[in-house]
C-alpha cells in the first residue's frame, strides 16, 4: 500500500476517535490522550524506515551476488 492509502486511514482512524470521544463512546479522550497519538506515529515511522532499509540492504546483496 502507498503512503497516500495509509494517510486516509490514518485521518479515518482519527477523525473516528475524535467524534467517539466527544459523544462520550470511548474511553479515551482526545483532548487528554492526543499525545499516545503522537507516540504511536512516532513508533510506525520508525518500524516503516526500519523495513526500507532492511528491503535496500536486501535489493542491494541481491544485486551484488552476495546475499545472506
């Protein structure tokens, strides 16, 4: 998937928790618990920049012939 598909979700996801939490259907609030979002995205870029290198590194020893 792209990065455009994982940033609908993502606005999907959040504009969900938003409205639940201010019908008061959640029992985390927006307002209070906004920054586990942004550790949360946080942890998924670091994962995402993790898996690109790894598929490089692979690409690359694929290329030279000296895979492992």
């Amino acid at each position: 998937m792209g990065c455009g598909i994982w940033t609908a979700i993502l606005l999907m996801v959040v504009g969900g928790w938003i409205w639940a939490s201010n019908h008061g259907i959640t029992l985390f609030y927006f307002y209070r618990d906004w920054p586990v979002l942004l550790v949360l995205l946080g942890l998924w870029a670091l994962i995402k920049i993790a898996q690109r290198r790894r598929m490089k590194r692979k690409l690359r020893d694929r290329e030279q012939g000296t895979m492992k």
